[in-house]
C-alpha cells in the first residue's frame, strides 16, 4: 500500500507512540496485515517474540493487489512474524495467548464488534487491546462499535495522531475491566 507522505508521517508517528506502550517479549496478533507495513513497524519498535498476522490475503472488487508478496518479504526479514493466511477462526487452536491484539482490518460496525469479540477470546490477562481508524469522519461504524464496547470507560482509550487506539483489558469479578495503558509495562 501506498500511503501518500503527511499520511505517512503521521502514521509512522502514531504507531511509534503507541509501539511505546508495549512491553518487549511479547506475542501480538495483527489482524489485517495486507503489504506487512505495520508489522514491520511493530517488531522493530516493540520487539515482540511473536506477531502473529492473520490476513486472507484475498482480491476484491477494489483491490487487484493483496499485498501478499509484500507481507513475504517483511517476513522473510523478521522470524518473529509468524504469516497465517485466512481468518482468526482457522487459527484458534494455533494460536498461544495474546499479550497485543491489533485490528486493521473491516472498518464497519458489525465486523469490529465481531473482530474484538473474536480476538479476545484469545486474550492474556491483561491484555493491550488496539486497533486503527478510530476516526468519527471516515469509518464512524468501526468508532460506534469502539464505543458501544468500551461505553463508560472511554477514557482509559487512548487515542494516537494515525487514529490508533489502544486500550488495557484484564479480568474483574467473572467479567472484563478496561484500564488505561502506561507507557512501558513490564510484560506479565
Ligand atoms: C487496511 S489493510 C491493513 C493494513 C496494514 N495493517 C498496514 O497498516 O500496513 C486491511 C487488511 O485487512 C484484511 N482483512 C479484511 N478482513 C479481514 C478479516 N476478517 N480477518 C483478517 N484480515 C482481514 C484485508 O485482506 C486487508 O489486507
């Protein structure tokens, strides 16, 4: 993918924020990796002992271009991105608990309820929970689902200038609990 360059450089900025919050040692899953930029993004900055990426790598009526021989080569140069070709579902056995979970994937309403839902079924505890386009202007369902989730704990959400979002998810009484991200945590 091409992103054009104040784009570019507001997102590389943001993704280094936010890669700021995230321990080293980790294992990450990205869900929506296309041509492996965030990836690669993510394990020079952060250093995960893996990432995994889950992408179908698929054509579409926009899109000619998967970005699959792209994500290969980012690949090729880190080991510790591990490529999964399909959806989440089909690696669910595969797969070890989540430390990170990133989303960039289906931007509207329903799929970002599912894709959070879904991915936290893999989740540590804690867990960083972030995703892009947290953007009211281009993508409001994907933000509507953001909010509906996280209804009243809004703000342990932290926001990045590229429209990252990231939040911290932990066990509380049988159920979840949100809480804000601090800068560096020491993995668990
Ligand atoms: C916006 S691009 C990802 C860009 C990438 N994260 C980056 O910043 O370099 C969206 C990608 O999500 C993938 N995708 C769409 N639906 C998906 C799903 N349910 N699970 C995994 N990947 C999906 C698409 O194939 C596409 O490659």
């Amino acid at each position: 993918m091409r992103r054009q360059r104040a784009e570019n450089s507001k997102w590389r900025r943001g993704l280094a924020e936010l890669c700021g919050y995230l321990p080293r040692g980790m294992y990450g899953l990205e869900i929506g990796s296309l041509a492996g930029e965030s990836a690669d993004m993510f394990v020079k900055l952060a250093g995960f002992d893996a990432l995994f990426c889950v992408d179908p790598w698929e054509k579409t009526s926009t899109r000619d271009d998967t970005g699959e021989s792209g994500f290969d080569a980012v690949a090729a140069r880190h080991p510790e991105i591990i490529k999964c070709k399909g959806y989440l579902q089909d690696f669910y056995r595969s797969m070890p608990p989540l430390d990170f979970i990133y989303i960039d994937a289906k931007h509207q309403h329903v799929e970002t309820f599912e894709l959070i839902f879904q991915s936290l079924l893999l989740a540590k505890e804690p867990c960083l929970l972030a995703g892009h386009d947290y953007n009211e202007r281009k993508h409001p369902g994907l933000v509507r689902a953001v909010n509906t989730i996280f209804a009243g704990h809004l703000q342990d959400v932290i926001r990045f200038v590229d429209w990252s979002f990231l939040v911290g998810i932990r066990r509380h009484r049988g159920g979840i609990e949100t809480y804000k991200p601090r800068l560096r945590e020491i993995a668990t």
